[in-house]
C-alpha cells in the first residue's frame, strides 16, 4: 500500500532520481498475460527458424498471411502498399509505405536471422573403428565445449548436379533419429580436463556420429571399404536422393534438436537454441505487420551472416538495403538521399543479460536485468568503444520519448565492463548509410549457446517498443 504523507526528501527522490522498474511494477494483469500469449506465437516461429533459410520461409508466411506481395527491385510501389523482398531465401526485406513524403525519411528495423552452429564441411562423410561422422566448421561465436553430448538435428539445402534443390531437415520429427558429438569419460579425460576451458575442444573433434550399421548383403557386412559410411550415404540417397559428391554444393549445417521449453516453475522464461537474433526478428516482423499507423514507410530488413561479420550478399554490409531505399524513394517521387539523411533504425539485436552467477564480469548499474524490458544500447564494440556506432544524445532522446509515450518497459544496456569483452552488431552498417541508428533488444542468458534463455516479459517489450518506434 502506498504511503499517504511522504516527506520532502521522499518526494524529490521520486522527482529526480531514477529507478530500475520490472515488469511486475509496471506492467498491468492484461499486459502480463498478453506476454504469455505472444510467447507461445514466438516460440513457434522459433522452432520452425532454426536457421536463415528456414526464417526466411516462415517470414514470408507470416507477411502473406498478413496481406504482403512480393517485390523485386523495380517494381511499382503505392502509398499503403505492403511489399516483401525476397534476398535469395537467406535475407528478407518487408515494408509497408507511408502517406508522408518518402523524403521525410523510413524507419527501419533490422534484425538478423542466423545463430552460431556447427555447418557441414564440403567433404564431411567418412569412417573410423566402425563409426561414420560427420566433419564441421563452426559458424559464429560458438564455445565449443558446450556442443559435445547434446541431441542434434541437421537441416539445410543440397543442390544435385543439375540444379534440383532438396531440403534436408533430420531429427525434428517425431521418430526421427537424432545426431551427436561424444565426449570422454571423465575416467580417461584427465588430460583433456587439464586443459584451459577453450582449448579443451578444437574445431577438428566436433564431428557427429552419424551411424554405426555397415551396409548389409546376404545377411552379413558388405564386402567393401568403409561399409558404414556406404550405408549411411545409402540412406541419404533413399530420402534425398542424393549422392556423396553433392555435399560439395550443400548448405548444411547441425542445430540443437527440440522444441523451445518454459524455464522455471513459474515459466517465466523460454529456453530454446537461436534466440540470438530471433527474439528481436519475430517483434521486429510482427510489429510491422501489426502497425495500424500509415504514416511513415517503415522497412523490417532481416539480415544473414551478423555472426560472421555481415559481409557477403545476404549479410548487413550488402548495399541492398540502400538500393531498395533508392527504389522506393523513385517509385513515390523522392530523393534516396535525402530520405536516407532523414531515416531512423533500430539495430534490433539481443544483449547480454545480467547473470548472477558470474558478477565478475558485469557492471550492474549498467546491465541489461532480467524481466526490466527492452535494452537501449547507445553503444556497444569493446575496449575504448571501437567498432561501434555510438548513437548522438538526440536519438536517445527521441526513442527515449518514443517509449514512454507508449509506456513502454526498457532499460539501458552495456555488454559487461569495459575491458572484459565486447561484441557488436549491424548498427555500424546501417548508419554507414547515413541513417540514425541505436541498438534495441533482448537481454539474453547464456547467449550463443545450444540452450539460450529470454523472459517472456522482455520479449513483449521488445515488440511494444518495436511498435511504438513503427509509429
């Protein structure tokens, strides 16, 4: 119950200083209960994203569904018109155009749909004692020691000689068997536990047991070399089609197997594998979808290859982002540049959230807390700020504006102290094309992970903040 007769110092406490609110302070009953509900939608759009390609398709779902046409550069473009980009089904470009002057500038959500993993190599099958594997390059970010003893799955594309595509999709569906990475008994692992923590595993022992049947005939193992790992291409090419050569034209790749999980007896989180960056895509797609403002242009861009440094065709440092702004702005009359010059972005990526199991790493006053919101990033990069895009006092204080006009939950974040790490995100890349940017997300536990966690309570922030900025 709140006190009737505060004091003066009470009174200017509440005026000038600044306190740290959950949601269970701020949010009402119906808006808790409403980020239950979007949880379940998200968790959805999870499982069945676990990598670019698969988001791109269940996007692009989510868009038709929603009454988008699809759009290649050059097309005609109309005030109210709703359009998806389709980039090459590993990045996606949504958006819906505005009734203001495209000069006026767009506002862009960029979000990236990739996660670290274990990919395929080009030549991965072989045998050893009787086992056939798999060989892997890892993508991202990874620690490697928390891949060993996991269930796996493996998705992904082969392209056949000729040109046929096929989508590889093993150990989602009920009944299907699963992969793995084996570790040491800790009974002969004495040396191995000897070692510091990254160099215990190397890139070349992350390979997957595939199988251990040799190919069969007349009742009794083949005669012939490696007739497990022919067993196993035998039936790869029963369910595909495929034969060993054509994994030199594969993107595969091996993700933690399973659906996302609530955490906790109160389910008040979601545990899952690929949150980084899904949780800030799926608010970003659904808050341009769910927009009733016809105001401004806004652009929801899903990006490939943030965690390898966003270069490439599918990645943020691709100049489609510009080009399509330069198509729009064409088709309605505009100037690219200037309407570049007037845009605003949110870099909607995750960031790390404080862990109280490790306090040595975090300085809590300025940490991402769990269930406390969306997290505002000003800058991110390590060390002395390098490699950041550091967003002016001015556009802090316009989203700042932006969310408490629509009582939205959020917090400051930086990604633990200074000289401890650092990482970055696509905001450097968007403001290089003469954009205003500031990084907004998630607060993440056990980030890049098999097994990440977010609150459903942040996650719903992220999307209300996401909306407000749509407006």
């Amino acid at each position: 119950m709140e006190k009737e007769n505060k004091t003066e110092a009470e009174i200017l406490a509440e005026k000038l200083l600044y306190k740290k609110p959950s949601a269970f302070e701020k949010m009402s009953e119906e808006e808790l209960t409403a980020a239950q509900e979007y949880a379940v939608g998200y968790s959805d759009y999870l499982y069945h994203s676990k990598t670019e390609r698969e988001a791109v398709k269940t996007s692009v779902k989510i868009l038709e569904n929603a009454g988008y046409a699809e759009y290649k550069l050059g097309d005609k473009v109309a005030v109210g018109g709703k359009y998806y980009l389709n980039n090459r089904e590993k990045g996606l470009f949504a958006f819906t155009v505005g009734t203001e002057s495209i000069n006026d500038g767009v506002r862009v959500l960029a979000a990236h749909i990739d996660s670290p993993r274990l990919d395929l190599k080009q030549h991965p099958l072989y045998e050893d004692g009787g086992i056939a594997y798999l060989k892997t390059h890892y993508y991202g970010g990874t620690r490697k020691y928390q891949w060993p003893t996991l269930p796996l799955a493996l998705h992904g594309v082969v392209t056949k000689r000729g040109g046929e595509t096929v989508e590889v999709n093993i150990g989602e569906d009920e009944g299907d068997p699963v992969l793995v990475i084996t570790d040491l008994a800790p009974h002969i692992a004495k040396e191995q536990g000897n070692k510091a923590l990254n160099t215990a595993f190397n890139g070349e022992v992350l390979n997957i047991l595939v199988g251990t049947v040799p190919l069969m005939e007349d009742g009794k193992p083949a005669n012939v070399e490696n007739a497990v790992k022919l067993n196993i291409m035998k039936l790869l090419n029963e369910k595909y089609g495929i034969v060993e050569s054509d994994f030199m034209s594969a993107e595969l790749c091996t993700v933690p197997a399973g659906k996302p999980v609530d955490i906790g007896l109160d389910k008040s989180l979601i545990g899952a594998y690929g949150h980084d960056d899904k949780v800030c895509a799926y608010p970003a797609l659904t808050a341009l979808t769910d927009n009733e403002c016809t105001k401004h242009t806004v652009i929801c861009a899903l990006a490939d290859k943030e965690e390898t440094g966003s270069d490439g065709i599918s990645g943020m440092q691709c100049t489609l982002l510009s080009e399509l702004i330069d198509e729009i702005a064409k088709a309605l009359g505009g100037n690219g540049n200037i309407c570049r010059h007037n845009s605003l972005c949110l870099s909607a990526d995750v960031t790390v959230g404080y862990d109280p199991n490790y306090p040595e790493v975090f300085e809590k006053r300025n940490s991402a807390l769990m269930n406390c919101g969306v997290a505002i990033a000003k800058y991110t990069g390590s060390g002395g700020k390098y490699s950041t895009n550091d967003a002016s006092a001015e556009l802090v204080g316009k989203i700042r504006d932006m969310l408490d006009d629509d009582n939205v939950l959020w917090q400051t974040a930086e990604l633990g102290k200074i000289d401890v790490g650092g990482g970055g995100t696509v905001a450097k890349y968007i403001a290089n094309h003469n954009i205003e940017t500031i990084d907004a997300g998630v607060p993440v536990l056990s980030m890049h992970s098999p097994f990440e966690a977010i609150s459903k309570y942040d996650l719903y922030s992220t999307y209300k903040a996401f909306l407000a900025f749509c407006k």
